[in-house]
C-alpha cells in the first residue's frame, strides 16, 4: 500500500513538472495585457479604468476593455495628474492559484522525502489542503499590491515615469 501511494505522489510530481512547459508549433499572436489604472487628480477628484495609451503630455484611459468608438477615451494631461495606481486586471486570483499550488508541490515533496510511518490522512490530501488554507492566502496578498506613480501636476516628472508607463498601455508608443 505504501508504494501505491509513493508512486501516485511521483507521478502527481511528474505530471506537475510537464505542465510548467509550454510547446507551441505555431507563431502565437501576442495577447494584450490589460491593466486597471487609478489616477488622482490635482483637484483631488479621482478617475478609473483601464490604461489605454500614454503619450509624451497625457494618460488616455478607456472605462470599458471593449473600445468600440474613439470617443470613450478619456485623455487626462499630466499637469492634471497627481498620483497614477496601476495593477493587471486578475492579478489576484492568479498569485492565489501560484501560492496554492507552490505550496501544495513544496509540501508534497517534503512528505514523499520524510517517508515517515502511517498517517490519518494521505499526502495527497495533506499537500492539498495546506495549498489552500496557506498558500492562497499569501498568494493572493501578494497580488492585491498596486503599482504607485507619484506626479504632483509636473510634465517633467511625467516624463521621466513615461517610459514605465507605456510599458502598461494597451498601445504602445514605444513600437
């Protein structure tokens, strides 16, 4: 009954290890990554929604992901802008996901190499259970996290964050 178990544990491992790899045989077209954006105005008034393009003087953000019409793009000039929060869209549920399984695969591998006596409960059921009662939490803690652009209404300091905010805009000027 023990090697059944040890070896389900090693193929649940090995199974686990192939999955990290990604094989494509075809050129994949590139998915745009959206990012939710908080900008704080000068005038202590606050707008939201997702980061569509920046330009050398201006933040453009759309409040929808679908753009139909070019008149949903809010353009906000940088001397207007005090602080900028960004964070990608699902961040959160994905790093709870990474934390769960992380956690889970690190236990399992510890239970497998301790190779101790009987137990109430599996190794499976063990790994799995503390992925989610640890690991998601502290996964999805690391994800709630937004990225912080102090501007104070200057062109000059928007200028010098332009670079790292394009990097997030759904259009890259940069290209």
């Amino acid at each position: 009954m023990k090697t059944i178990g040890t070896n389900l544990s090693l193929i649940i491992l090995c199974l686990t290890l192939l999955l990290c790899f990604k094989v494509n045989s075809q050129e994949e077209t590139k998915k745009v990554k959206i990012y939710k954006i908080w900008v704080e105005l000068t005038d202590k008034t606050k707008q939201k929604g997702f980061l569509y393009a920046v330009d050398d003087l201006s933040l453009k953000i759309v409040s929808r992901k679908s753009l139909k019409d070019l008149n949903e793009i809010t353009t906000i000039n940088a001397k207007d802008i005090y602080k900028v929060y960004i964070k990608r869209r699902g961040k959160v549920w994905r790093n709870a996901l990474k934390g769960m399984l992380g956690t889970a695969v690190v236990v399992e591998l510890i239970m497998v190499s301790g190779g101790g006596g009987e137990s109430w409960i599996s190794n499976e059921v063990a790994a799995a259970a503390t992925g989610v009662v640890f690991g998601a939490p502290i996964g999805a803690l690391a994800g709630i996290r937004r990225k912080e652009f102090i501007i104070y209404g200057y062109d000059s300091v928007f200028k010098t964050k332009y670079e790292e905010l394009d990097r997030y805009a759904m259009v890259k000027q940069s290209e």
